[in-house]
C-alpha cells in the first residue's frame, strides 16, 4: 500500500526566504506526482505536475524535483511572499486498470510572516 | 485546467437529516471523484463517479451512506445521508484530465452537522 509523508509538518519562515518542502513514497512504482496549494477551508489548486519520466518543473518561484528511484520529490519556493501561506500537499498517482488513483500527503502548513 | 463549481459552499445540518452536493464542470470529463477532508486531516476517497454506471466505493464508503449521482459528463452529486457530527467535513469533487492524468478539484463543501 502507497504511504505519502511530508516534512515538515509545519513551516513559518520570515518573508523573502528561499524554502524547501519534502514528500517521500513508500512504492516508487508511481504514474505521476501533483502538488497542490490549499488555503484554509478551501478546495486544492494544483500547482505542478511531475510525470513519472521527469526530473523536475518549474512554474514562476516554484520548482518540483522527483526522484522516483528514492521515492521523493521537493517543492522548492523562492522568495517567498505572504500570500504563498497555505497548507501544500503532494499526491502520487498509481496507474490502476480502472482509473488512476491519487495517494495524498498529510500536508505542510507553511505561514511566510511580513 | 478545469474549472469547477460545486454546490453549496457550506451548510449546516441537523443531526438525522441529508445533504446533496452538487458538482458542475466547464467541460466533459470521463473521470469525476468524491473525497472527504476531515478538520485537521488530509484527503480521503469516497468513490468514483462512473457515467451511465453506478459510482465505485473506496473501502469504508458505502452508496447507502454517501448516494451517487453522474446522470451526464459535467455533472455529478454526492449526498451524505442521515447525518451525524462525524461527518463534519470538507467534501470536494474532483476532475481528471486524460491528456495528462493531471487532476483538478472544486472548491469545496463545508458541511458542519450538529
């Protein structure tokens, strides 16, 4: 069975600061991987998508590497702002015959402070 | 992406009664999911919604409980039955785009029960 962790569980680093968010998997036989931006009590915005034959995408301050030998992908933000507060999630898609299916993290709760 | 709506925002109910949530896309989709937020947690699958087929139940999720609905390819609803404070939760639709097994979510219903 998939298992997704993230690290941290929480993050509060001051505005400006460059931050690394982790997510490793237990079964590297993965179709894809999403991260995702959810802001409190709100629905997910997916951020990027990394396909399983990929190293890494980037969009604007945001760059995902996956490593899917080792069973880990980082989201990493570049001078992070106050509106980058949000609750980041990553999900890992396995191919199943019927339908993909999506494995979620816990999440990491990132507060950027002005 | 897709852009999808959901139906209502929030609500809060009585113990013992039921809810139908509603779930419209822009666009046709093959793929339409349920999940549940629960406060604190991340997301769990419900089922997914087959057009022209009854909807396929994770396990712990039955259609007695949660009923649905996928009567064209933009349209789908969820209802949570005979309620009770457990199912205080966030309860999002959700979309796959084949091109990419990319997935994108609604914003959400927030369901309070009492």
């Amino acid at each position: 069975k998939q298992e997704v962790t993230q690290i941290p569980a929480a993050l509060s680093v001051p505005e400006g600061e460059n931050l690394v968010l982790n997510c490793s998997f237990t079964d590297s036989a993965i179709y894809n991987l999403q991260w995702f931006r959810q802001d409190p009590g709100k629905g997910l915005t997916s951020l990027l998508l990394i396909q399983s034959s990929q190293r890494e995408q980037t969009s604007g301050r945001l760059n995902a590497s996956l490593d899917k030998s080792s069973g880990r992908s980082t989201l990493y933000i570049a001078a992070s702002q106050p509106g980058d507060s949000a609750t980041y999630l990553c999900a890992v898609r396995r191919v199943e015959t019927s339908g993909s299916r999506l494995t979620f993290g816990e999440g990491t709760q990132l507060t950027v402070n002005p | 992406s897709a852009v999808i709506s959901q139906k209502p925002s929030r609500d809060i109910c009585q113990r013992g009664t039921s809810l139908t949530i509603q779930c419209q896309v822009d666009s046709q989709v093959t793929m339409m999911f349920w999940y549940r937020q629960q406060p604190g947690q991340s997301l769990t699958l419900i089922a997914t919604a087959n057009q022209g087929s009854e909807a396929t139940y994770e396990s712990g999720f039955v259609i007695d409980k949660f009923p649905i609905s996928r009567p064209n390819l933009t349209f789908s609803t969820l209802t949570v039955s005979n309620m009770s404070p457990e199912d205080s939760s966030i309860y999002l639709c959700s979309v796959e785009r084949r091109e990419f097994n990319e997935q994108f979510f609604g914003p959400g219903t927030r369901l309070t029960v009492l």
